[in-house]
C-alpha cells in the first residue's frame, strides 16, 4: 500500500505508479532465460573482412565524413574505479601490514611504472614528507595506498617538542596521553578509490600522462572527425562527478584541439530518475529504509537507452570509457573503428535502398528474394515460415524487419576475457537474428545452451557503430526496439538487510535486441579494459 511520502517520492523520480507495479511484478514472476539456437561464428554469423575489404570500407566511410551526416561518439561514462581497487581496499582492511598476495606484490613491485606515479609521489611528499619509494622501504605500504585512494582524511596536531605531529585519530587520546593544543587538519590524497575511470591517468607521454578521458578526445579526432574538422563527443557521467568532467575539459580541450586541428564538441548526460527501479525484500515487498521511505536504484547501463535516444546524431560510436590505448597502439584501433563504420555505411545504404523499392510498389518477385536474401545472409535475420506468407505478408515482414536501428558490432575471439557473447537468439515474434547475450540470460541448467555459451568462439568487447535514423532523416524511437524481458534480478544487502535489485535491459543486450545487428571479426588487439589497476601494466598500456 503506498503512502503519501511514497506518492511524493514517485513524482520526484517522475515514476508512475503503474510502472512501479510493473517492476514489482518483474520480481514476482522473475525472466524467462533467453532461447538461443547457436553461437554466432565466423562460419555463421560473424562477418569476416578482407584485406580489399577493409580499403573498400575506409575508402566508404571516409567520404561518409565528407557529408554532412553528424556523427557522435558515445562513451559510458559514470562507473566509479572502485572496482579496479578492490585489492588494495582488501588490503587496507586486512591485519598484514605487508603485501602477501602476487596481486600486492606486482603492485609495488612495479608501481614507478603507472601513470599515476607521479602525481602519487607528489601527495606522498605532500602527506608524508616522503616520497613513494622510501615509504615502501620503510614498509609503510597502507599509508602509500592510502594516499592514492582517498581523497581526505581528518587529523588532529598535537605539539611535540619543536613542532606539530599528525596522527590518525580525531579527537581521541593516543597512549593514553591527551593531544594539548589539537586542531584539525585535513590531508588530500588523490582519491582515486572513488573517482571514475574518466578521470584517472591511464598512459605515459613525454609531455605528461594522459587520462583515459583524453585517450577518447584523440580517439574521436582520428575516426571521427566531420569535413569542418568537428569531433562531437557526448560522455554520461554521475551527477557528482560531472562537475570533475567539466573541469578537465575546461583544462585540457585546446591542448587536443590544437595538437590535432579539431574543434570539440562535448556534451554529458546524466542517467535519468525516471529509470531507478525498486528494491524488494526477501518476500517482494518494496524494500524500505529507516525512516520509511521506499528505497530505489540505478537500473544499470540499460538505462543509457534513454540517454542515446536523445540524441540528434545519424551515426553514433559506442565504447567504454576503459578501452583505450597509448597512441604507439592507436592504429589498429582507428582502422577497425572505421571498417566498423564503413560496413555500416554500406548496409544503411541497402537497406535504404530496399525501403524506397517497397514504397514505390514497383519490385519484381526477383527483387523480393533478394531483398530475402540480404536478410538472411547480410543481417543474418531468418524466419521459419517465410515461405508460409502470402505476398502481401511477405513484403510487410520484410519492410518490418529492414525498418530498424543498424548496428555494426565488432567481436574478438575469446581468450577468456568475462562479458558477453555473440549469439543467434530467438525473438519474440519467432524469428532468429544476432544478439549480444549476456550469461546471466542463458538457462545454464540446459547443457546444449551451456556447451554453447561455455564454447563460444568470440566475445563482445563492447565495440558498436550504430545507426540512429530512418531514410526520411527521422530519428528511430530506439524505446520502441527494446525487449523488457530480458532484465535481470540480483541480491544485494543494505544496512545488514538482504534485498533483490531489478537491472534494466542491457544497453548492448535487450535495450537493442530488436536493432538489425551484424558481428564483424575485429583483432583481439583492439580490446585493451582496465578491469584491475595491475591491467594497466600490460604491455598494452606501457608507452
């Protein structure tokens, strides 16, 4: 039953009540695990690109920049890097005042060889009156943690002889000795335990280390620069960090600007109210705080839909924001985003052409089975009983099926890295097409789509050039090609309480299960996360 606050709280968050029944009975009646008729391979289902191929496409996708098309690069954004420290916050926590893990020790071991040393070094030297390396010699290994991770922490002084001495605590006594004279202080690390990966230093240069925000900046000039030498990049970011963002922009943009003869334009958007979805208790009953009030969460990247369909952009790049490389790497990347690009270019093109022979009604039945043909063979979309329809039937299906999003999906072969997988799915209106299928959305308990996900020859690294709009230049509702049933629940705790979450459709998973979707085989070397700090001691990321 809800309340008066819980009215109010609903309009806040512009949540109506029947969209908040909705979720509930999502937790109810729980998701359907998604049928799956095979892995997607290079056999059936990933495109593969020749060495001709790939001129022909950068030759096409480099007079599509001569247009006067708008192209966009999408970058999610708003994830916090506390995961990439979850060994150093364990080892904060833990009573070893010494690393004891090979996590630890690379760590340390090699820590003059992050792009972060520097900066590190000065706050050691700043905090400590020392500096990293003579910290590590004296084994104080938490206090050199301490101040790359936290961004503050109160002191109190308390006279010593000649001069003030900084101890841990506020306001306590130490040995039992009363602190005379105390007052506060406050010490800055560099907080990076809870700033976003965007804003972290990623890469060496010899004119300063660069964050992985900046790596995009070059990475738009590169592939995605317009004919007036425009690069447009929109990045969604949390509320509290935006400011962060703004402020690095504000620093940095003229340098890149210059350095590549571009003009920037960046936006940001933030994840909308409107997609927190509720949290239930263990018998489903919305989950509530102390003091009453229903209690909501962010309903995970599938949120950022919404975010893309605000936007005003005919094609839109989409990477995540810790897939990124030191220039000396750039070019296999730039050439596959463009081949990316290039493919898409080409079968928009098809397909529009396809549309405008179905709209002019003037198509021969030869006309028709090729139009079948590229759905079946170019997109990869088939349907059991094609050959059922009547002729009116079949143009309608046909024209259904090409009046979609596009988008180009590149994926690499699997080398163990978690995520996603290619895979040929079943929609909801009986058809088979490619989708982006995570774990989480197979019955693992069946063997078959078990051998198939375990067996799976390629994974999605999250490398997708979209199509936003229809041959009238209209953009698609993109609202009106998700599927809400392919959502998942996951158990949480608060406050001691166990809870269930309700995740929305994944971004490159249900929120565009009905696009047209083609995989393209792209080299593993384009795919270089930073899941952990250590990551960024990978060859790959050293200068």
């Amino acid at each position: 039953m809800l309340t008066t606050n819980d009215r109010r709280q609903l309009a806040e968050k512009n949540i109506s009540e029947d969209a908040l029944n909705e979720q509930l009975a999502c937790f109810v009646k729980g998701y359907s695990a998604l049928e799956v008729k095979a892995s997607a391979t290079t056999q059936k289902g990933i495109k593969t690109i020749s060495d001709k191929q790939i001129a022909d496409y950068l030759q096409v996708w480099d007079s599509y920049l001569q247009s006067d098309k708008t192209v966009l690069k999408f970058v999610p954004a708003s994830g916090a890097a506390s995961r990439m420290f979850k060994h150093l916050f364990a080892f904060l926590k833990d009573n070893s005042q010494v690393p004891s893990t090979d996590f630890l020790k690379t760590f340390f071991d090699h820590i003059t060889h992050f792009a972060f040393y520097e900066a590190l070094n000065r706050k050691c030297l700043e905090n400590e009156g020392k500096d990293v390396t003579s910290m590590i010699a004296e084994g104080r290994y938490k206090a050199v943690v301490e101040n790359l991770l936290n961004d503050e922490k109160s002191f109190q002084t308390k006279n010593v002889g000649d001069g003030a001495q900084k101890q841990n605590v506020v306001g306590e006594t130490l040995q039992g000795e009363m602190i005379a004279d105390a007052g506060k202080q406050i010490w800055h690390g560099l907080g990076y335990g809870s700033l976003p990966k965007g804003l972290l230093l990623f890469h060496h240069y010899p004119d300063g280390a660069r964050t992985a925000l900046e790596e995009h900046f070059v990475e738009g000039a590169l592939y995605a620069k317009n004919k007036a030498g425009e690069v447009n990049l929109h990045l969604t970011v949390s509320p509290e960090h935006l400011p962060l963002f703004e402020q690095l922009v504000a620093e940095k943009r003229s340098h890149y600007e210059q350095q590549y003869g571009v003009t920037y334009s960046i936006s940001f958007s933030t994840q909308n109210p409107s997609t927190d979805t509720i949290a239930v208790d263990v018998h489903n009953q919305p989950f509530r705080e102390a003091d009453g009030s229903l209690l909501f969460r962010p309903g995970g990247h599938g949120a950022l839909i919404g975010n893309l369909n605000h936007l005003d952009a005919d094609v839109v790049f989409i990477k995540n924001i810790d897939n990124v490389v030191p220039d000396r790497l750039k070019e296999t990347t730039v050439t596959y985003k463009k081949v990316l690009a290039g493919v898409l270019v080409d079968l928009q093109q098809k397909i529009f052409n396809y549309l405008q022979l179905i709209d002019s009604g003037e198509y021969t039945y030869e006309q028709v089975e090729e139009m079948i043909y590229f759905l079946q063979n170019d997109l990869c979309v088939k349907n059991p009983e094609t050959k059922l329809l009547e002729d009116v039937e079949l143009i309608l299906y046909i024209k259904r099926k090409l009046m979609r999003p596009l988008r180009v999906c590149g994926m690499v072969l699997n080398d163990g890295e978690p995520g996603g997988g290619p895979f040929l799915a079943v929609n909801p209106d009986g058809t088979i097409s490619p989708q982006i299928v995570e774990r989480s959305q197979l019955d693992e308990n069946d063997p078959e789509t078990h051998a198939l996900y375990k067996h799976g020859t390629h994974f999605n690294p999250v490398d997708i050039v979209c199509a936003l709009k229809r041959p009238d230049g209209k953009k698609y509702n993109l609202l009106n090609h998700l599927d809400k049933n392919t959502g998942f629940i996951s158990k949480k705790s608060k406050d001691g309480r166990e809870l269930k979450a309700l995740e929305l459709p994944g971004l490159w998973n249900g929120s565009m299960s009905d696009w047209n979707t083609v995989f393209v085989e792209v080299p593993i070397e384009t795919f270089n996360p930073v899941k952990t700090v250590n990551d960024l001691l990978r060859p790959q990321h050293q200068s």
